[in-house]
C-alpha cells in the first residue's frame, strides 16, 4: 500500500477551499431528477448532461474531484474524449462511487433501516477502476432518524461494510470517502441528529481502526449536524456550526486529512451558508481537518434546471453551475461574499 501517495490524494482532494462534484447518482437516482425536469433518462442524456457538468471552463479552480457512476465513467464526449481525460485536464480528479446501494436490513426488512452492499467482487472492481483512472472511491451508508432508529445493529453492520470497502479501496491505491449519512428527514431536533450522528461516528472509526484502514488516507463525507426538515424549530447556521463542530471533535481523529460534507436535501444556499459558518467558527476556534464540500443536489439543482434536457442551454446551465460552485468554495475558506 503507497500510503505517501493515498494521503497526497487526499489532502490533493480538500486543497485551497475546493470541493467535490458528486455527480454519481444511481441509474434510479438520475432518472428522478431527470423527471423532475422533464428530461427522460437515455444514456445519450445522462451523457451529455454530466458531459456539460466537468466540461464546464474554469471548473477545475472550484472542483478538485469529480464521483461517477459506473456508467459514466467509461462514457466520452461527442468527439471521442473520455470523460475521465476531460476531468483530468481540468486539474480535477476522478472518483467513483462503488457501492450498490442501500438496501433492506434483514430481519426486518420492514423496519426501515437499510445495509449498503457491494463488497462481494470489489477487489476486482477497484483493480478495474483503477486502471481507468479513478484516484478515490465513495460509499455511502444511510442511517434515518425516529421510531428507535438508528438501531445499533444498523450502525454496526454498516460501520463494519464501511470499512471493509476503505481498507480494500486503500489497497488498491485509492482514497476511500467513508460517507455514514444521517438522514435529515423528520421533524426531530438538532440534538437528536447530534446524538445519532455521534453514535453512528464512533462505530465508524472504531471499525476503521479495527479493520487497519489509514486514517491519514481517507477521507468524511458525513452529514451537518443540523434540525430535521419538519421540526418546526430550524437551528441557525451558527448553531449548526457549533453543534456540527462539537460533535466532529468527539469522533473524528486529528489524523483524518478532511471531513466533506454532503448537501442531503439541503436547500443550495442553506447547504453554502452552513459549511461558511461552519469554517468561519472552525478558523476561530480551531480545528485539525480540513472542512469543505462534496455535494450533490446543492451544486447540480440549479444547472439541471436551466439545461432541461436541451443543449442549446449548455452555457447557461454553466453559468449556473459555475456560481454554485465558486460560492461553495468561497464558504469552504469561510470567506462567503455577503
Ligand atoms: P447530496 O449533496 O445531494 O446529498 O449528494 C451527495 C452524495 O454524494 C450522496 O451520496
């Protein structure tokens, strides 16, 4: 294992303020957000879309990484340049999601709590993603909030697949983003998420550490700590630095290069307001990590919208992006224009 170069990697991934592009939804994913838009979702679409996204001039001063799905990464443009290439060029770094998705926890497949799955065969997988380019690797386990959830048998099964697939992806020479989310959904407080996140934290590092993951080499993508989406009282961005901040110290090891925060339903400014006030406070009172992005929705929702499936909206969908993007790195110095 070259861990010089897996913590080169990582630090390469939260330098100067950039973030990550994740731009790795699922076939089921990106045909929601496709309908949402009223764009049917055809390989040719899917395409020219996240074609349009890494494309995108100047992207590469805000993004230092791009996740993509299986299928895009062996995708290419028009002119028979791979997207992985056009990444590259742009100073970015291809990542790729690896998992295979959440799916019902056994025995009671009922009880609304998922196990993320993917492991069986992903030696080979990584070798093969490996060799296509791909620097860094994602996998996402979910946790949601409210009649007795999370269970700790949820937090320990998917906290001991999390960090099977981080010491394999390690193996293989990439950099394993370790993404435990806790859902947003519900109307329980900011306290309840900050308990639930801790729980859901420790487990995760105790398995990293069990299973002899590097932690200079990997690195977080949780969720803020922040209210559910119905409580009718909303934490402020201080707060939600404050708590999120808190809650990160207790569980997360100085040794972690960076913690990247998903978006998660977030609305696209809310998401840049809390990671600003998340840095301004970490500048203030100090913290080991690196605190940056890697979003989703936040930093797609806007150009999906203007481009609608029609590539004659490509430079304004770009345009679009573009802000998004250069917002997020400007809240990830703690330096957001007001
Ligand atoms: P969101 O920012 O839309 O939550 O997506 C991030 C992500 O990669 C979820 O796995």
């Amino acid at each position: 294992m070259d861990t010089t170069r897996l913590h080169e990697t990582a630090t390469a991934l939260v330098a100067d303020g950039k973030g990550l592009l994740a731009a790795d939804e699922s076939t089921g994913s990106i045909r929601k957000r496709f309908e949402a838009v009223g764009v049917e979702s055809t390989e040719t679409n899917r395409r020219d879309y996240r074609h349009m996204l890494v494309g995108t001039p100047g992207v590469g001063d805000h993004i230092s990484g791009v996740i993509l799905f299986d299928e895009t990464i062996r995708q290419a443009a028009p002119d028979g340049t791979p997207l992985v290439r056009l990444i590259e060029d742009a100073g970015m770094i291809p990542g790729i999601k690896v998992d295979k998705g959440a799916k019902p926890l056994a025995p009671h497949p009922d009880g609304g709590e998922t196990v993320t799955e993917g492991l069986d065969g992903l030696r080979d997988r990584f070798h093969e993603y490996a060799a296509m380019g791909a620097r860094f690797a994602k996998w996402r386990a979910v946790y949601s909030i409210g009649g007795g959830r999370p269970t700790d048998r949820c937090i320990q099964v998917n906290a001991h697949a999390l960090a099977r697939y981080a010491a394999l992806a390690q193996e293989a020479g990439l950099v394993p983003i370790v993404e435990p989310e806790v859902l947003m959904d519900g109307s329980h407080n900011i306290e309840a998420c900050f308990a639930d996140t801790e729980a859901v934290q420790r487990a995760v590092f105790r398995e990293l550490h069990a299973q002899g993951v590097m932690l200079e080499g990997i690195l977080l993508k949780p969720n803020m700590v922040i209210s559910g989406k119905d409580a009718t009282d909303q934490a402020d961005p201080d707060t939600v630095a404050e708590r999120t901040l808190a809650c990160f110290r207790r569980t997360v090891p100085a040794a972690v290069p960076g913690i990247v925060f998903l978006s998660g339903g977030q609305g696209d400014e809310q998401a840049t307001v809390n990671l600003d006030a998340i840095n301004r406070r970490a500048r203030r009172d100090g913290a080991p990590w690196s605190l940056s992005f890697s979003y989703g929705r936040a930093l797609q929702q806007a150009a999906l919208k203007t481009w609608a499936g029609d590539n004659d909206n490509a430079e304004a969908a770009r345009a679009a992006f573009l802000e998004r993007a250069e917002a997020n790195r400007q809240a990830a110095l703690g330096q957001l224009a007001a």
